[in-house]
C-alpha cells in the first residue's frame, strides 16, 4: 500500500499532467487514467473477538496487499508506457526536423552551385548532409545534426552574398573605365589643331569637318614689264566641307567668302 501511494502522488501525478500533444499514441494517456480511477479496497481492522473474525480480518489483510501490489505493478506500467509515448514523439518531431533541414540544405547545395567565394563550404556542407541522411534513433543527435547543419548553411549563404558582392564591385569598376575611357576617346576625337609658319596660317578639325589654309601678302612696286604699278593683291587657298575650294590670287574687290578675305 506505501508504494501505491508513493507512486499515487509521484511518478503517476506527473505522467498524468501530459497532453495528448505530447505523446506519439494518446491511449497511453487512457490507460493511466483507467490505473489511476482503479477503486482502492476498504482497509481491515482487526477488532475480531473471536477466532473466525480474525481469521476473516486476516484474509481482507492478505486480499488488499495483493490487491496494491497488483495494481501498483500496473500503474507504474501506464506510466512507463506515458514516458516512453513521450520519447517516442521527441524522436519523431526530431526526426521530423532534421529531414526538413536535410531538405533544405540540398537545395541550398544546389542553388549555390557556382555562386560561393570559397566552394570548400558547399563541400562541408555536403558531406554533413550524408551524414545526417542516416538513420538516427535518438533525439539529441537528430538535434545536434540539425544544429550543425544550420551553421553549415551559414557559412554556405555567407559565402554567397561574399561572391555576390565582389561580382558586383568589379562590374561597377569595368563599367567606370569603360565610360572613363570612351569619355577620352570622345574628347580626343573634337581636339583641334594649329600649325603656323612664316606668313600663313593652317587650321584642321579632327572631327572631319572644313579645313583652312591660309596666308597674306601684299606688296607694292612696279612691274619689269610695261611700267605699271600693280595693284596690291591677296593670296589666300579655301577649302570647305561642300567640296568649294578656292585657291589663287584675288585683287581687290574680287568676291571671295568673307570669312577668308575679311572683306
């Protein structure tokens, strides 16, 4: 009788505040509830005062002990068989959740493929992968693998944004020299130059369009011939981009472009 109360108010109080939710098969909970209603006997007392009452006494003494013992020996069953329900869905949830991470991390494995600073990640992460791919038969190592692989599959993403990051810096670098050097190019392409010598001028556009050349000389005298002056004159050559050209002597008041003669 002292076990059955001691397990009464102990181990079977505990195991009877579990949940269904808590368990892998409910009717583990049914059956310790049925051990725990089970009517005790009605205690005997030996107030007999003759020899036939005392010996009934003594048989009610004997009935009730292997009535406890009995009974004691079945409600620690039930609740054995509650701790173990319990063990039972820990495993599984577990289980349950590391094949969801295994999932998850093949998937990143292959997302990644070619996308890794460093590709001995995905190599680590690979190989933790087989390993919890076994069959696992107790929580705590279900646990520690979902734990590990968790840490591999950071260090995997960690490597990825790294890759990501150094790919997009040097694309904005190629595009930056790109433009720097069209930019000179472009700059190259509109610089004009100058040349001068004596008493002409030469001007030319690098962008393709008109060119000029130049040069003025006036000069006064009289000719060897007939004795007459000579009057002073302009030497100039134009050319422009609609294919006119010029090129000659033009006295003055001859008609050529104003921005040659200045005239």
């Amino acid at each position: 009788m002292n076990e059955w109360n001691a397990l009464v108010n102990g181990d079977a109080a505990t195991a009877s505040e579990v949940t269904v939710k808590q368990v892998a098969d409910s009717k583990v909970l049914d059956a310790l509830k049925s051990a725990l209603d089970a009517k005790t006997p009605t205690a005997a007392y030996c107030t007999a005062e003759s020899k036939g009452e005392l010996d009934e006494a003594a048989k009610t003494i004997a009935s009730n002990a292997d009535w406890y013992e009995k009974h004691a020996k079945s409600l620690q069953s039930a609740v054995d068989d509650v701790n173990k329900s319990i063990d039972a869905k820990t495993l599984k949830d577990a289980q349950d959740a590391l094949k969801k991470k295994i999932d998850e991390a093949r998937k990143l494995l292959n997302d990644s493929k070619d996308k890794v600073a460093d590709g001995k990640t995905r190599d680590a992460l690979s190989k933790l992968i087989d390993q919890a791919g076994k069959n696992v038969t107790d929580a705590k190592t279900a646990d520690d693998l979902k734990s590990k692989l968790e840490k591999a599959m950071k260090t995997v993403n960690d490597s990825v944004n790294a890759k990501k990051k150094a790919d997009e810096e040097a694309k904005a670098k190629a595009e930056a020299e790109a433009a720097a050097q069209a930019q000179a190019q472009a700059q190259q392409s509109y610089t004009p130059s100058y040349q001068y010598s004596g008493s002409g001028y030469g001007y030319s556009n690098n962008n393709g369009g008109s060119g000029y050349t130049g040069g003025g000389n006036t000069s006064g005298g009289t000719s060897q011939g007939g004795g007459t002056s000579s009057k002073p004159k302009k030497e100039f050559g134009y050319s422009s981009g609609t294919g006119e050209s010029y090129d000659g002597h033009s006295n003055a008041g001859t008609i050529c472009p104003e921005s040659v003669c200045g005239v």
